[in-house]
C-alpha cells in the first residue's frame, strides 16, 4: 500500500521519507476533489521552508488538511507539534509557558489567538493563504523523533504531556489499521471523514497518521453539524468510515438525516451506550466500532458495542490490573504506563472496564460507580445527554454526588422521579440539574473543572 512516509534503506535504519513525486493516489478530498500524495508532499516542502527556527510549534490548524500539512513541516523542520487539549487562549498560553522555545502556527481566527499573537511575525505562521507546491528532494524524518507532545484532555484534571516519537505511532497506527481492515471489502481504499479535531490523540491515530502511514483517504474539513457530516460522506469515493464520537452520533440518529452507504462506523471518547451503538447499526446497515485508549498509550483495544460487552485488546497489548489502576504494556510504549481505569481480565483474553479508583462510591456500606450511574441516567427516555459526577466540596464530610442532563421532555422533578426507579437512595444525585448542553469540549470529554461551574448557579434551587 503507498505511503506518505516511507522506509529507505539507504538512509539508514529508522530513516523515513516523505516521497517527493510519482504518488497519484488520493490522500486528502472534499467537494472540490482531491489531493494526490505528491501534492501534498510538495506543500509539506514549501511550508518547511518557510517555518521560523524553534524548538517547539503549536498546531492550532482546525482545518484538517492544513493541520496535516503543518503537521509534517514541522516535522520535516525537526521540530515538534504541541498539541494543546482545547484551542483556548488560556490552553495555549499554559502550553507555551511550558515550552517558551515555540510559535503557533494556525489557519484563521479560530485559531485560539488574539489578534496581537495573530499578527505576522515570527510567533505566528498563518496559513489562510493558498497553499504552494514546490518539488524538490525527498524529504526525511526519522523514526526516532518525537514528532508530537499530546496532552490529556484534563478530565480528570490538569492536562499532562505525553511525547510520541515517529516509531511509535506508525507501530499504533499499523494495530488500528489491523483491527478495523475488516470493516471495508478487501482491495477498497477507505475515505474516513473525521469530526473530532486532529489535536486529540483519537483524532491524531485515526484522521492524520492513519493517511500518512497507509493507503487511507481523508476528509479535507472537520464537519460538526448533522447536515454537514452527512456532506463529507457524500464527498468520499472509496469505502466511507465515519470517525466520531457518541455525542456526534445521537445528534445523527436524532436529526434522521440521510447517510451514504458505509462501510463503518468508529467511536471513541465517551462511554457509547450499548443501545445508541445498537440504533446506529440498524439505521446505516454498517459496525460500529468503539476504540478504547488514552493519550498515553494511543489505542489499545476495540469491540462491536451493540453485541460486546468485553473488549479485545490489540496483539501484543498486556494488562495487569493493580488497585490503583491497570499498567498498560504494548509494542509502542517504551515502558509501561498505569491506568487510572481498573479492569477485569477474562479467560479469553478480553477485559471488562470496571470505571476508576477515584469514580468508586461507598456509601452506608454500599458500593457504586459514577460510569453506572451516568449509564443509567442516559438510560432514562427522554435524556439526550448527562452526567453523574461527584462535586469537590471541601467542607462535606462525604463527597456529594450531582447530576446534570438534558433533556426537551422531563423537568427536574420527573428525572428526580425516574432515578429513583433505577438508583439506590444513598446514590441519588443531589443537586440535580437540567441544563440546556452540556459543557463538552471538542471531544465530546466534560472537563472537571466546567462541570463544577456548571453547578455554582443556583444550586440551591436543586437540593430540594
């Protein structure tokens, strides 16, 4: 299969190329048609050329096409893309701070800058500008090069670095390659259109090294809207993959608008109810596939949620639950890296996820977890969307438990009354809010720290 980055040997070991002409095929389409690889390689050539000297960019691209092309300049550069968790100023500042020797480098005012930052100067590389081509000799990256720092999506806190070296996202991406080959005909090329952002490390594994690395196509764009995604799909000529999240696909279901055939269906960074994943199935007529990773170990295990409850960890991925967690092996770590998820092994060699140390509850010597709960609450008819999370109250002598969800069809009073139909008493959330969107951020993810400000108002009107 052709390749964006290719091996030569007379480079020498863990030399990588990006070819400088002869590739034809398809690498990245949209309404307007496509791009071959040797486009694309000669645009990643003339924007090299012209990036500042810096240790570090920050690729702020929303564009996905334009964030590929930045992406592997600044490789090309031998410099490494910061990819901050949301495209806040205040993300990007944090960011920077922790990498001073850095430039930003973006593709309009959506770029998460100010106008001062924005402006040209050798902080700020814009790429509103047509892109030019310019040929020349190949141009080489080497598989030892950290090409990427991603950072957790803070979920669970402040987000944390993670460094990826060329060599181990092609080992990640040749793993999901294997696992969802089976999704499209033998011989097909598959088109994926993408709706989460290249910046997160599902993203990054499934919209931008699955490209680079293999024969896949890509959408140019980062659809949002049912109407528009539905557009994407119909832009692809090869066997069509939707890369996306559980909230994307309920706003789909729920819009009933019209869908392409599909070959497949990905999902990541949100629990998908085995119902939701079961609806889609039977509205496309194609799998759902649900990945499990982290921006620590890119994906390690997937399964067919409308039939599976058990995941089926990736060849060569070894867990080894702990109390604190699960120590996570696999062919592209260079050392093991512990889990806040807690799991169960089965003897056929898949796992069950059993939610977090800290998402644990006992209360009154019963046990609980705020994934089964949130799993519950979305259960209810009539919620389009919630959460079960615990509120950081200092003065509490036990963690108080809240909910928020949202919902055109049940008040506070009737959720109230459904929980208690599907919930223990000691784990009934209180307060309870309905709210009109949850504070989800590119992802789908709700960061801790939005569902606290979520609840501050008014939140005496919810003990009731």
């Amino acid at each position: 299969m052709s390749a964006v980055i290719q091996h030569s040997t007379a480079l020498g070991h863990g030399a990588f190329l990006l070819p400088g002409g002869g590739g034809a095929d398809a690498f990245a389409f949209d309404a307007g048609g496509r791009v071959s690889r040797a486009q694309f390689a000669a645009q990643v050539r003339a924007l090299a050329a012209r990036l500042p000297a810096a240790a570090y960019a920050v690729n702020l691209c929303e564009d996905r096409y334009r964030f590929l092309v930045a992406f592997c300049a600044v490789a090309v550069r031998g410099q490494v893309n910061l990819l901050p968790p949301t495209r806040t100023r205040a993300a990007i500042d944090e960011v920077r701070a922790r990498h001073p020797d850095s430039y930003c480098i973006g593709d309009g005012e959506a770029c998460g800058c100010d106008a001062e930052l924005a402006a040209p100067d050798a902080h700020f590389v814009h790429l509103a500008a047509e892109l030019i081509a310019v040929e020349g000799a190949p141009l080489q990256v080497d598989d030892a090069a950290v090409v990427a720092i991603g950072f957790t999506s803070g979920s669970t806190g402040t987000p944390v670095p993670n460094a990826k070296t060329l060599g181990s996202l092609r080992t990640s991406t040749a793993q999901n390659l294997a696992a969802l080959a089976s999704l499209w005909p033998p011989g097909a090329v598959p088109h994926v259109v993408a709706t989460v952002p290249p910046q997160h490390m599902y993203g990054l594994e499934l919209s931008v090294m699955l490209p680079l690395l293999t024969s896949v196509a890509v959408h140019r764009a980062r659809p949002f809207f049912p109407d528009d995604i539905a557009r994407a799909l119909h832009d692809a000529a090869g066997a069509r993959v939707l890369v996306t999240t559980p909230v994307h696909l309920r706003a789909l279901l729920a819009s009933g608008v019209a869908l392409p055939p599909l070959a497949g269906i990905v999902t990541a960074t949100a629990p998908l109810p085995q119902a939701l994943a079961a609806d889609a199935e039977a509205a496309w007529g194609c799998e759902v596939r649900e990945t499990f990773g982290s921006t620590e170990t890119c994906i390690i295990a997937s399964r067919r949620t409308a039939v599976d409850e058990a995941w089926t960890p990736f060849p060569g991925v070894r867990l080894q639950p702990r109390p604190d967690g699960t120590l996570v092996s696999a062919a592209q770590l260079a050392a093991p890296v512990l889990l806040a998820d807690l799991v169960e092994l089965r003897a056929d060699g898949g796992f069950l996820l059993r939610g977090r140390q800290a998402d644990l509850l006992e209360i009154a010597g019963k046990r609980a977890s705020l994934a089964d709960l949130t799993r519950r609450l979305l259960e209810v008819p009539g919620v389009r969307d919630g959460v079960v999370f615990q509120l950081a109250d200092e003065h509490a002598g036990v963690r108080r438990i809240a909910a928020a969800y949202v919902s055109d069809t049940l008040d506070e009073r009737a959720m109230r009354d459904a929980l208690r139909r599907c919930i223990d008493p000691v784990f009934l959330p209180r307060p309870l809010r309905r709210v009109p969107a949850l504070p989800r951020n590119d992802t789908g993810k709700l960061p801790r720290a939005a569902l606290q400000r979520l609840l501050q108002c008014g939140e005496d009107d919810t003990l009731r």
